[in-house]
C-alpha cells in the first residue's frame, strides 16, 4: 500500500475514535449536566466521521487501488494527492476549533477561520476529483 | 473496471465535488455571513454527500469488485444494474429540485420512490453475484 493511501487511513481511524468520543460526549448531555458549549459540537462530529473518517477512508483505499493512471504515475499526481490530503486535514481542524466559538458568540471573530476551512475542504475535495477522474477508465 | 462503474464512480465525483462547494458555501457564510438564503442548500448537501456520493460509490464499487458468475454473461443482468444507475440519479435529481423549489409538494417524494426503485433493482441485480469466488 502506498504511503500516501496509508496516511489517509490512520488519519481516517484518528478521526474514527475522536467522532465516536464526541458522540459519546453529545449522547451524555441526555444523562449529565454538561456545559453548554458541548452541544455545539454537533456539526464537528458529524463532519469528524463524515469528512475525516469515511471520505478519507475511500480516498485512501481509491488511491491505492483505482486502476493505474500509467505505468510511470501509476497514481496520477502524487503531488496532487498530498494536497488533497493538507487541504483536507487542515480545513477540517480549522473547522472543529473554530466552529464551536462561533456558534456560541463567544469569539465571532474567529469567523475568518471558518470561511477559510470552508474554502480549504471545497479545494481539497475538488483536487481529489481532478486527480482521480483520469484513473476511473475502462481496461 | 466495467463501463456502469466508470459512469457511476465519475457521477459520484462529480456530486463530491459539488457536493463540498455547497457545503464549503454554507460553512463560508457561518463564519463570514454572505446571504442568509444559502441555508436553503442544506437538503441538497445532505443529498449530494449521501446519495450521489456515499450510496453511488458503494454501488459502483461492489459492481466492480464482487464475485462474477460462471455463465456467458459474467456480470449478469446488466440491464437492471444500469436500470438501477439511471434511476438513482434521476431520483436524487428529482429529490434535489422538490426540496429547492419547494413545489410541486410531491416531486421530493416522488424522488425518493425513484430512490428506493433503483436500491430495489440493484439489491437483485448483485443478489447473485454475493457468493464465495469460483461458486
């Protein structure tokens, strides 16, 4: 399995076990008086399991196992795929430790930080289409 | 990798795609309010994301991937795989517009109907083909 697939999978599992940790801590506000803030964490959970668990999950395993682009960049453009990865990861933080401020008021000017992570996941996501599209082919 | 998974993967990139622009706007004008209108975009993220990405990769996949039969015709029944393609897309497409437009009031649900044709279609089409390899 290529480098590049196996970083996408354990950052995948990372964000697997931190969605199921932060479902628990959602699921817990039914039981325990919890601060209001941790009802804000709603969208980042689902986006933690949405974006950084399943989609990454299938773009590491297509990168590994799409059909070969050729035979000297068997995978397209590794550099692309690195991007993707970045752009991805570091909009997908971004997100998390800004969204939960905003919500709340507490730091709307952390706004810019979300506008930036939703520009940063669009390109990632677009980056990943480009370089995959040419693998998708018949033999 | 069989033509309906190409035509099915790329759909389905496609909708990613859009699928994060959209998602990217909402979240764009959360952080930095653009038009508080863009919220109406939700339904059609929620569809892009799960149907015409998640659902449509699965499917797409397994057509790829799962055991073929040992007749003539490997990947059996293709009709009703395409069959399956055609109306999952035109489902999510109908669901999308109802939920945008908001009228006529039974276009979403006729979308969804369409959904569940092409779910049905395609659950008898890859029947037979879940079986251990060489059976």
């Amino acid at each position: 399995m290529p480098r590049l697939a196996r970083w996408y999978i354990k950052l995948g599992l990372l964000y697997f076990v931190l969605a199921l940790a932060l479902g628990m801590l959602l699921q817990a506000r039914r039981v325990a008086d919890l601060p209001d803030w941790t009802a804000t964490l709603h969208p980042v959970y689902i986006h933690i399991l949405a974006v950084g668990w399943i989609t990454q999950l299938i773009i590491g395993v297509g990168y590994w196992m799409f059909p070969k682009f050729s035979k000297e960049h068997p995978r397209g453009s590794e550099k692309l795929g690195w991007a993707t990865l970045i752009l991805l990861n570091v909009g997908l933080i971004l997100r998390a430790l800004s969204e939960p401020r905003v919500a709340l008021r507490s730091e709307p000017d952390l706004g810019w930080l979300l506008a930036v992570s939703a520009v940063l996941q669009a390109a990632g996501g677009w980056l990943f289409v480009i370089n995959t599209w040419a693998r998708i082919k018949e033999r | 990798m069989p033509r309906l998974s190409v035509w099915a993967i790329r759909a389905a990139l496609v909708y990613l795609g859009i699928g994060f622009t959209v998602g990217g706007l909402m979240l764009f004008n959360k952080g930095v309010a653009l038009d508080s209108s863009l919220w109406r975009l939700w339904p059609l993220h929620i569809e892009l994301m799960l149907v015409g990405w998640t659902m449509q990769l699965a499917m797409a996949m397994a057509f790829w991937i799962l055991p073929r039969l040992q007749r003539l015709e490997r990947y059996g029944n293709t009709a009703l795989a395409w069959l399956a393609f055609g109306l999952l897309n035109a489902g999510m497409l109908a669901v999308m517009a109802g939920e945008w437009f908001g009228t006529p009031a039974w276009l979403s649900v006729a979308g969804r109907g369409v959904e569940l044709a092409a779910v049905v279609a395609f659950a008898v089409y890859i029947w037979p083909r879940v079986k251990s390899f060489g059976g």
